[in-house]
C-alpha cells in the first residue's frame, strides 16, 4: 500500500501551556490525521532540548524531554488537582521554551511531593537503570552549577565517576526526581504511539547522527569520544560549504573515536538504537553519509570550512548494528553532495533515502529507493521557497504542473508528490498549511530564537487544509484508496 505522512513536530502541536505535550491534542492530532488516510506521523526527536533549545544538541540520548509531559494526565493521576494549576501562557506563534519550563516546573515538583513509588515504577528504574541514573545525576550536577557545561563543573562533580569517596546522598531527592519525570515521560509517550498504532498509524522517529558535548552521553562515556583532558572536544562535526551555507555548518558535536568504538563492539551505538527501537517504529538517522565519510573540523575553527573527509566505520558498524538490535528499521537522511559509496551503504541494508523535491524537483530518480518530501525541517516552507526561486524556474514549474487543477503551486506540488511511484510520502504540515518563512522550522547554522519555535495556535485553520490535502490522497490512490 502506497502511504502518506506528515511532518509534524511535538512541540509544534496546539497546547493551552504553550507548546505541544502528549496531552489531548496530540490525541486529537491522531484522529484528525487517520481520518484523512495519513499512516506515518513522523517527528523530531524528543530528547531533552540542549543549545538553543535545539534537538539535535540533547543533553541526553536515551532520556526524554519532560517539557511534553502532559499536565492533565497527572491530574487524572491524583497528583495534581484542578485549580493548581492555572494558564498563564499567552499563546502566539511561537514557544517561549523559557518561561513554559518555569511554569511547567512547579506542577512537576508539586506532583513529586505527591508520587508514591509503585511496583511499575521500580521495574522502570530497574530497566532503564545503565542510562537513567547516570543522567539523573547528571541534570541534578547541572543544576547546581547553574545549568553550565559539565566541562566547567568543579572537579569533584565533572570527574564524579572517578572519585569513589564522593557521596550522593545529599543529591537523593533530587536524583529521585528526576527519574520520576522520566518515568512519566516514558509512559505517556507509550500510551500516545499505542493510540496511533490503534489507527494505524506508523511513528517515525529521529535520531542525530552525533550526540551534544554537553550531555550524559559524553561526561559518561568520555572515552568513546575524541576529547582534550579536560573534556573539550580536539575536533567538532559538521558540513563543508553547501547549499545551506556558504561557511558550512559547524554543529560543534564532539567526534566519535571509531577505533575505540570498533574494540568495544560498538556499544554505545547498539544501546542507542536499542533506545530509539523501543521509542519510535522507525527511526530517521540524521547525516546518514557521516558513516560513510565524515567532516573532522579542528576544534580552534570557528567556521566549517577548513576539515578534512575522515573514513567512517560504514558496513562494520552497521553489520554490529543488526547482529545485536532486533527489529532495526532505518530511515536514511542521504541529502547533499554525495559520493556513490554512501548510497552503495544505504542499498547494501536494503534502507530508504530520501527525495526533497526542493532539491531534486528536476532530477531523475529511482523513487522505489526513496521516501517523498516536499521539504524537511532545515528546509525553507514550500511557499517561502517559491519566492527566491527564478522566474524562469517558477514558469517551469507552473508549465509541468498544470494538469493539477489546485489554486495555488504549492498544492500542485504538494499533489505531484503524492502522484510519485514512491512507496511513503511526507510532508510537513507547514507545507499542507501553505504557510510563508516566518513560520520556517529551522534555519541550519543559526542559533536561538526563532528556531524549533514555531507551532499551532490552534486547529482551526489546520482542519481545513488537512481535508483539502486528503481529497488529494483520495485522487493520488494512496493510503486506503489505494
């Protein structure tokens, strides 16, 4: 069957505390989008923000985000009652991630005083326990170094794991709490992606490639990373200059030490795609080519430019990857430049790639290899992208579209995708919703406000354009008219 999806962040759905959750409109979101024949819903992912509240620079890999945790389900938990808990957020167009973490914050620790720990919660302990703990303690040292990098914590906390006389009984209620917010995020997440296995509804999750220097991973795992001694990175990742940017993109993401890696079995890389197996049906792996070959800027750069190509560990650590993981269902981010190794990796595990007609509008391709996308979150909106094309280009476009009997070119686009022989097409939903720039997800290499702030205010306009885009799923033949 021929299958539709959409984009759509968590932390862009409609909330009354101001940014997406796990709470009833998520569930509404479910309905709406079963309704109108979409069976994938796929996501960014839901590990605790870090920099610039960015999700691809997590302060942990396996942990989740308790800023979607839904208010109303600890209600109905006994842990909270009605009127403590008040809307204080003004909702506009974008999330105030700062002032919604405070306000949410004093529910938590309301909730906490109240939780009593049951047989359900000490078996999450018990399974979770070689990550959980570690980042409990982690986000507690944090805290008390007023949310700095672990690199400039004083010396008993920064090298904790190796200083056996260092208690952590005055951090207990602390570190309990933070497991309490795990525990919850945990099983409000389940609930949701069981209701949308319940229709049908497949969740694609996604996973960056690197971890954030600022996270559990690395102040836990120190030696599985090309580090300084005092723990700052000898080399950052990134891309050389593209189409995103002419200086690249320095993401600052700590290295991997492949070598280090290869003589432990990988794993920390099988945890984590255990981690993520378990969370998503699917996961996206973002910068799929850095297993091929990968961009090593000096840490002293300021900028991408000057790197160098660095082998990386491709079939070895994949054929590790699925000896060890059950269940492995990847999705390939295979975007930009690249060489035809890193599609002979892909096509070797038999794994999707991916089509963004924004850049590949004009090109041939063999769409039974690909998963459809008008954009991506790093992408302009469809509309916004129209306007700083050529004139020339935009008459082509209006010329091979013009069978689509839509009112606007972005729909005729949006239609054409789905008219494509490829088995899944994505769109997100600022695209379904024609919306301009100012509603743009990302913009790669920028850092802070508006990025990853963007979500819905409410449904209301959303209805609308969902049932004009399932008309055109109806007359593409996809889903359940297939």
């Amino acid at each position: 069957m021929k299958k539709t999806g959409i984009l759509f962040p968590i932390s862009a759905l409609p909330s009354q505390y101001g940014v997406g959750d796990f709470g009833k409109s998520a569930y509404q979101f479910v309905d709406k989008i079963a309704q109108a024949h979409i069976h994938i819903w796929q996501i960014l992912p839901l590990n605790p923000l870090g920099y610039g509240n960015s999700p691809y620079q997590p302060l942990s890999s396996h942990a989740g985000d308790e800023i979607y945790l839904d208010i109303e389900t600890l209600i109905e938990a006994g842990l909270l009652k009605q009127n403590e808990v008040k809307e204080e957020v003004n909702q506009t167009l974008y999330v105030d991630y700062t002032s919604i973490r405070k306000q949410k914050e004093k529910y938590y620790q309301l909730a906490f005083s109240r939780f009593h720990a049951d047989d359900n919660y000490h078996d999450f302990v018990e399974k979770n326990h070689s990550w959980l703990y570690p980042y409990a303690i982690f986000r507690v040292f944090k805290t008390h170094h007023q949310e700095k990098s672990w690199i400039e914590w004083e010396e008993e906390y920064k090298n904790y794991h190796h200083d056996y006389t260092f208690s952590l009984l005055p951090f207990t209620k602390e570190i309990d709490y933070q497991m309490f917010l795990q525990y919850f995020f945990f099983q409000q997440w389940q609930q949701l992606r069981d209701y949308a296995h319940q229709n049908n509804i497949e969740i694609i999750g996604d996973m960056p490639i690197y971890v954030g220097l600022d996270s559990a991973d690395v102040w836990q795992n120190r030696e599985s990373f090309l580090l300084e001694e005092d723990g700052t990175p000898s080399f950052v990742a990134g891309v050389p200059p593209d189409y995103f940017s002419k200086f690249g993109q320095r993401w600052g993401n700590p290295l991997y030490d492949w070598e280090y890696l290869k003589k432990h079995h990988y794993a920390f890389w099988v945890d984590r795609m255990k981690a993520s197996q378990q969370m998503y049906d699917r996961v996206r792996i973002d910068h799929f080519r850095g297993f091929d070959t990968y961009w090593k800027i000096p840490a002293s750069e300021p900028t991408a430019v000057i790197g160098k190509w660095i082998e990386g560990p491709a079939y070895d650590l994949f054929d590790a990857l699925y000896a060890q993981v059950d269940h492995l269902s990847i999705l390939a981010e295979d975007l930009g430049d690249l060489r035809p190794e890193v599609y002979e990796l892909r096509d070797h595990y038999h794994l999707k790639g991916m089509y963004v007609f924004q850049f590949h509008y004009a090109s041939d391709f063999d769409f039974s290899k690909v998963v459809v996308y008008s954009g991506t979150h790093d992408n302009d909106t469809l509309n916004g992208w129209l306007k700083t094309i050529k004139k020339e280009e935009y008459k082509t476009l209006e010329q091979q579209l013009k069978k689509y009997s839509e009112k606007h070119l972005y729909q005729k686009i949006l239609h054409y995708c789905l008219d494509l022989e490829a088995e899944e097409v994505i769109i997100p939903v600022w695209d379904i919703m024609g919306k301009q720039s100012d509603c743009r997800f990302n913009v790669p290499g920028q850092i802070g406000s508006p990025n990853w702030e963007y979500h819905l205010i409410d449904f209301q306009e959303f209805d609308v354009y969902l049932e004009q885009f399932s008309h055109m799923i109806v007359e593409s033949q996809r889903g359940d008219y297939a």
